[in-house]
C-alpha cells in the first residue's frame, strides 16, 4: 500500500519561483521518499529524494529550444493517431548535467492516449511507468508516486476553479 501525502496544493504554470509542490511517500508506515518542484521557467522540473534525503532522480518532460520549452512532439506528432494526447515526463540520473533535447533518460512517465469514447465519458487516465534498469523496489514505489503526483498537477482540474 502506498500513501501519499501532499501538504501544499498551488496551481501550476508557466514558471514556478515560489510556493513548491511536494509530496512525501510512505509504505505500511515506513517512509520512502518525497518529490518536490525546482524553481522553473516554462519546463516544470522536480527532484525525486530517497528517505535519506539523497537526490535519486531528476524529472521534467522532454525539452526542445536548448531547454526553453516542453517539446510535445517528443513521443510522436501531437496531430497524428500515433502520437495524439501523450505527454512524458523522463527520468534522469541525479548527477547528470545534461538533461536537454534528446539527452539519455533512464526512464519515463508517459500519459497515454485512450479512445474517444473513454475520453469523453469518463475523467479517467492511463500512465505508463518505465522503471530504470537499476531501481530498487523502494523506487519503483517512489516511481509510482511520482506519477500520481504529476496526474495531481498537470491533467486533474481543480475542483474549487468554479
């Protein structure tokens, strides 16, 4: 059983220069990690830390514009079948310096596309988790959280907007 837990509920947008998202993770009572938004201009970013506190993932969605912008067209052509709806958000390791345009990514959280009819009848949404080769148990669990998290975040509307 995994819970998560999230104290502050901002809206999102284009930059973020206060008032970060987090979110703590626990299984059975025992803590797992957290994520928590980076100050960001235009490409929402976050930091994946273990239970110790230690940086195990970088996450944003792909970039295009030397990192400027969110590159939609990264899993495919938005206007297509092929790659209509999806948005990803990668995985990179904690150390790496560069995570721009087509920079390797150990794994990724991709929001996939579902029928017309699923789309329009229900709230429903469907993710794909691609786990790191070396990910523990602890996190994948993390992993799983964090897509929770960005559902949360980017593609829920707020229930109190009117």
């Amino acid at each position: 059983l995994l819970t998560v837990k999230r104290p502050c509920a901002c809206a999102p947008g284009a930059c973020k220069c206060c008032c970060y998202q987090t979110a703590s993770f626990s299984s059975g009572g025992v803590p797992l990690g957290s994520i928590k938004e980076n100050c960001y201009y235009c490409v929402p970013q976050y930091k994946i830390r273990d239970d110790q506190g230690k940086d195990v993932y970088t996450v944003h969605p792909p970039t295009c514009c030397g990192g400027c912008c969110v590159n939609c067209c990264a899993e495919g052509n938005p206007c297509t079948r092929k790659g209509c709806c999806k948005a990803s958000f990668r995985m990179y390791a904690p150390g790496q310096s560069n995570t721009n345009g087509d920079a390797p990514y150990v794994g990724q959280i991709l929001k996939k596309p579902k029928s017309a009819m699923v789309e329009i009848f229900t709230d429903a949404d469907a993710f794909e988790v691609a786990f790191p080769n070396d990910a523990s148990v602890e996190q994948k669990a993390l992993l799983v959280g964090t897509a929770i998290f960005l559902n949360a975040n980017h593609f829920e509307e707020n229930a109190n907007s009117g």
